[in-house]
C-alpha cells in the first residue's frame, strides 16, 4: 500500500502573543505551532490559535523531530488520523521517542485516555511536560528511559544527560504491558535498538507503527521487533522513499526487557 505523501505546509510568521512562532505546520486536521528558539509556552500564548483548527497544538520543539515538519512525523499523523481513530478511542498510547511530545499529544486530541511519552533527551522530556500543560491537555506523562535502556544509551551520557536529569527532576520510567498502541518515530538503526525496551510497554494485541526508517532498513527493524514478539502487518510507503510499518503484539514474547 503506497501513500502519496503531501510535505506539510510550513511558513515563516511574525511575533505573536507572547512568544515568537517560528513556523506553522499543517497536518490533515492537525496545525502545530512550532517555537524554535528555546522559549517556554504558556496557557496564555495557545488560546488565540485554538479556533483556527479542529485540532491545534502550539509547541516548545526540540530539532526536527518535534515541529512536524518532518516527512515522518507527518507519516505518522496521516495514519493515525486516517486508520487509528477507532483504535485510539479511550486507549492508553506510547509514544517512544516522544522528542516534543507532538505525537503523544494528537492521540489524545483522537480520543486516546493517556498517552506516555518517552526520550532519551532531559530537554525534549520538559519541553514535552511543559507543552502539555501549555496547551491544556490531560493524561499525558514524559519520562526518560528505563534504568536498563539507559545503561547502555552512549548518546545519553556523552551529552551530559544524566546532570540534566538529576537539574530537571525527571523521572525514568518503569515498563508495564499497559499500552494498547504504541508509536515509535526515530531513525531506522535506533528504531530497531530501541524493539526490545518498547515491547514492554505493549498488551497482548497492541498495534505498533514503526517509522523513520527507509527501504533498506525494514528487513533489520522487521527482524528486530519480531525477536521481541511484534510482528509486522502492514508496510506503508510514500512517493519520498519512506516507510511506515504497522505490528501488532503477540502473546508470547523472548528478548525483551525484564
């Protein structure tokens, strides 16, 4: 099944309310406010845009994985508003790589009940917290890694990220099968790293999207979830050479985090 990919629309705007925009992006139904230059939303500053579309978001972002200007990103929301609206209904959502929380947000604008947000990032963690309570949405938790899955994340220690956790107070999370889907929009090599600390988080039957991740990865990342006990259904490409894989959890599981 091969999607025709539209890039989202994104234009420069002036100063506005109280912080300064530095692009919007359009989603389907979804328009993300994206402030690049490390300023903090408030309540105040997502009020004006709320009427403009059936689902806003005004967000702190942390590089391009959390402004939505990112063809995956957009893969991501084009599916979910697409073909993952029944499933979000009243379900509990990961969100693994969760960057500005962009992602974990909109599925509870869908009708998701809670959505838990995971980085590897102290900086996207907060950012994430912050845009929530910004934007006046409920249910949604940010938290670093697990204990295990840091341990071995070089990326997080050589960016000082465990002096950043112990500034900011964050939380690590602790993996429970509580998830009914679960999103994971990173690069392919990590995408397939990261298999084994997300089926954790999945019940029995949970659907996974995968993405991220080009032509020649989806057999490693295929290979790699499989090990863990999620299995690929569906391939989703688009006209740009990316790739979006919908899994789902099976009951039994081996290599996965204990």
């Amino acid at each position: 099944l091969k999607f025709c990919l539209f890039f989202p629309l994104v234009s420069p705007l002036a100063s506005l309310v109280m912080v300064e925009i530095a692009q919007t992006c359009t989603m389907g139904q979804l328009t993300c406010y994206a402030i690049c230059d490390g300023s903090q939303v408030s309540q105040e500053d997502t009020e004006r845009y709320r009427s403009e579309s059936e689902h806003t978001l005004v967000m702190q972002v942390q590089g391009a994985w959390g402004d939505g200007t990112h063809p995956t990103t957009y893969l991501v929301v084009q599916w979910l508003q697409e073909s993952g609206r029944e499933i979000l209904q009243n379900a509990t959502v990961l969100d693994y790589g969760s960057g500005s929380g962009v992602l974990a947000l909109h599925c509870l604008q869908l009708g998701a009940a809670a959505a838990i947000g995971v980085d590897n990032k102290p900086a996207s963690v907060k950012a994430a917290a912050n845009n929530a309570c910004a934007n006046g949405i409920q249910g949604a938790a940010f938290f670093l890694p697990s204990e295990r899955a840091l341990r071995s994340d070089i990326e997080y220690f050589t960016t000082n990220g465990e002096k950043q956790r112990e500034e900011m107070g964050l939380e690590q999370v602790v993996p429970e099968p509580v998830c009914d889907m679960a999103l994971v929009n990173i690069e392919g090599g990590k995408l397939a790293y990261v298999a084994p600390f997300v089926a954790p988080f999945c019940k029995e039957g949970a659907v996974v999207i995968l993405s991220g991740l080009r032509s020649f990865q989806v057999d490693l990342v295929t290979k790699a979830y499989a090990e863990c006990g999620i299995v690929v259904e569906e391939s989703l490409t688009t006209d740009k050479g990316w790739y979006l894989l919908k899994a789902r959890k099976l009951a039994e599981a081996a290599g996965v985090e204990e």
